[in-house]
C-alpha cells in the first residue's frame, strides 16, 4: 500500500504558474505508475497526466499538453506536476494517484487504487 499527500494548490493569476509535490510513503515507490486527475466543482474528475514507473514516458490530457510538465524523482518518493501559463479553466482540486496494474501506463480514474486527498488550485482571470 502506498499513501499520498499532495501540496503546492493555491490562489494564482491567470498566466501564472504553480508546482504540485506529492510524496509518496509505503511500499517501493518505483513499481507504481503515478497520475495526477482533477475536479472542477459539478464537474466529474479528469484526467491530466500519467508517468510511468521509471519516467521514461509521460501522457497529457490535451487540455494541457504543452503547459504542464509531469516528472517523479523515485530516490526522494515524489511526484510532482509544474503548472505553467495557468488559465481559468484549471481551477479545480488536483489529485495524485498511484496503480500497480500490469500495464505499462494508466489513463483512467479506474485503474488507480491510491488516492491523495487533493489540493485546490485557482485561477483567478
């Protein structure tokens, strides 16, 4: 089992920027593919971005392919998602999640069984 915290949410101008840290604790941090998703009030959650487990490969939801950078650091146990030229749209509460399936990469809410507790990010126009 692994457990996660994420950090970094907060009140932002549009064009701004924001990092998000999510460190992990429990089992071996490497054998899990990590996903950031989120939520936007009366909205269902989203996909934003997946990692796989050695970094060697990233997905973006096209809605912030180009502005989003997703990276992990398995030494430190942390995944971290840096947010640049923030609009409006990306308000909402960012989650981290972890899986173990078999696959390679995981792009649906689904697939994760390991959940932060979120952190709010605004963006304020």
């Amino acid at each position: 089992q692994v457990q996660l915290v994420e950090s970094g949410g907060a009140l932002v101008q549009a064009g701004g920027s924001l990092r998000l840290s999510c460190p992990a604790s429990g089992r071996t941090f490497g054998s899990y593919i990590m996903g950031w998703f989120r939520q936007a009030p009366g909205k269902e959650r989203e996909f934003v971005c997946t990692i796989t487990r050695t970094g060697g490969a990233r997905y973006y939801a096209d809605s912030v392919k180009g502005r989003f950078t997703v990276s992990r650091d398995n030494t430190e146990n942390t995944v971290s998602l840096q947010m640049n030229s923030l609009e409006p749209e990306d308000t909402a509460v960012y989650y981290c999640a972890a899986t173990s399936i078999t696959r390679n990469i995981a792009f649906a809410a689904e697939e994760y069984a390991y959940w932060g507790q979120g952190t709010q990010v605004t963006v304020s126009s």
